[in-house]
C-alpha cells in the first residue's frame, strides 16, 4: 500500500504502515468486523476505506464513527440521501443503517467501531460534562434503544478534530494491553470534547436524529449560558429548527412554555447578583 496523501505532513502514517487497516472492498472490510465480532477482548477497531469503487453496505451494530479525511462521499443513512466532504464526522447507534459510495479519486474515510463494553461505568462518568454524547451513549448502552440515533458535524478538514481523529485511531491500532487502553479512552474523550466545544458552529441538525429530550437538554444549556440574548429566533438560527417547532418541542418535554423557562433562568440569575454583587436591581435583571 502506497502512502496515503492525509498522511504526508504527519508521522503518524509511520505507525499506520505496520497495520492491516486499509481496505478498497466490502469482503476485507466484513472480515475485520466478522473478526472483530469474535474477539472478546477487542471493544474497539478501526479501518480506513481507500480507493472503493463500490457502494458499501456492510452492517456494524456497534457505536459508529465516520470521518471523511479526504475527498467527498454519498451517505445513505436510514434511507436519506447526503453527501459531504473532506472534515465530515457522522456519529451513529448501532440501529442506524449506513451506506456510502467514494465521489472522488483518493477519497479516504475513517471507521471507527466500539462495542458497548468499551463504556463502562466509571468511563462513563468521565463522559459527563458532554451531555450530548453522555445521553447517546447512555441510550446505547441502556439497551432500549430500538431508533436510529445519528449526529452529522461539518468541521473544517484542517482543524483539531482531524488530528485528535487521526490520534484516536493510531491508538486503537496499536492497541495490545488494558494499559493502552486507557489511552485511547483518553484520546476518544479529548475528541468529543472538541466536537462538543464546537458542536455550535459544526452539528447539522437538520440532518441529524437527536432524541427530543436530547435536544431539548441542549437547547436549555444554550440558554442558560446567554439568558440575557436569547429568543426563540436566536435559538432558530443556533439549532436550525423553526422556533415553532422549538417552542413546542420545549413544551412537550418539560411542560413548560419558553418564555416561562427564560423567566425562570433570568430571575435566578438576577437573584444571584443582587446576593453576591453590588448591582441594582435594574443591571441585575438586563
């Protein structure tokens, strides 16, 4: 196998080269996860599809990161169609069904594959502060989950993402002992904690499926950290959905209206300066 061009400006290929992970056909890619299936002692693989001239459907029931390193893909996911580029996370359940075909020459796109052994309980927890990610893979693990559950992310192909990507997978890679697994844990968590730093200006929402109270956890995180701004349009162009359908999907979760959880925050808030800052009443509520 040549070198592969995502490589190039860094030293990580050098580790890459002494692994099988680079696939063209769905047969090798069905081993390794046939493989993978019956190794015990493995909760996470990873590969990277190089060069298929084919359209994959190969099925993996196991918490799904693809990232798109180079090129431009055609996602079917749960029947609808997308395509995205160079920098592309798709996060998914292992109900959710993917299937995706190469858009150009030297297209390279990253898999990476976790059982749910692969979070435990204390593992979890470190997950927390990311409620984003610590509801999915709580809905993952709680063994319940019956509906598809996706995440897409646009980031920039040169960002942080991309190498914390690019480290996750070396790790898994190499490997060979509890020791190292911990490490990647380590680099698995430094990744979604980008993603969710960024996840404002990177989750497409309009193509992703988020359970509503999900949804709704983070749409009252976002306006508990900008009470003083936020509205339901500002929440329309933040998440992308109708500030109808924000209201109401705010309603139905918590039984209470928006303008009453806004009311709520403020106070509190308002509450809080006037008990621990000199501020008059009128600064403390603007």
């Amino acid at each position: 196998m040549s070198q592969s061009s995502i490589f190039q400006k860094t030293n990580i290929f050098q580790t890459l080269q002494d692994y099988d992970c680079f696939v063209t056909d769905e047969d090798k890619i069905e081993k390794l996860i046939n493989a993978f299936e019956n190794n015990i002692s493995k909760t996470c693989c990873a590969l990277i599809c190089q060069n298929s001239n084919e359209e994959l459907t190969y099925a993996a029931p196991y918490i799904r990161i693809l990232y798109v390193l180079q090129g431009t893909i055609r996602i079917t996911i749960d029947s609808k169609l997308v395509e995205y580029s160079a920098g592309c996370f798709i996060i998914a359940n292992p109900v959710t069904q993917i299937f995706y075909s190469e858009l150009e020459d030297n297209t390279e796109v990253m898999t990476l594959l976790f059982k749910k052994d692969f979070f435990d309980l204390f593992y979890t927890n470190q997950i927390i502060d990311y409620p984003l990610f610590y509801d999915f893979i709580q809905f993952v693990i709680s063994e319940e989950q019956t509906k598809s559950n996706y995440f897409f992310f646009q980031c920039d192909p040169q960002d942080d993402t991309r190498y914390l990507a690019l480290i996750l997978l070396k790790e898994i890679l190499s490997q060979k002992n509890s020791a190292q697994k911990k490490v990647v844990r380590a680099a698995f968590l430094l990744l979604i904690a980008e993603l969710d730093r960024i996840k404002n200006e990177t989750l497409i929402l309009k193509e992703s499926i988020i359970p509503s109270n999900m949804l709704v956890g983070e749409i009252l995180k976002y306006m508990n950290l900008n009470y003083a701004v936020a509205s339901l349009q500002s929440l329309s162009d933040i998440f992308h959905l109708h500030p109808n359908y924000i209201s109401g999907l705010i309603k139905e979760n918590t039984g209470k209206l928006f303008s009453q959880h806004l009311a709520e925050i403020r106070l509190k808030q308002a509450t809080y300066l006037l008990t621990n800052t000199n501020l008059s009443i009128e600064k403390s509520v603007k």
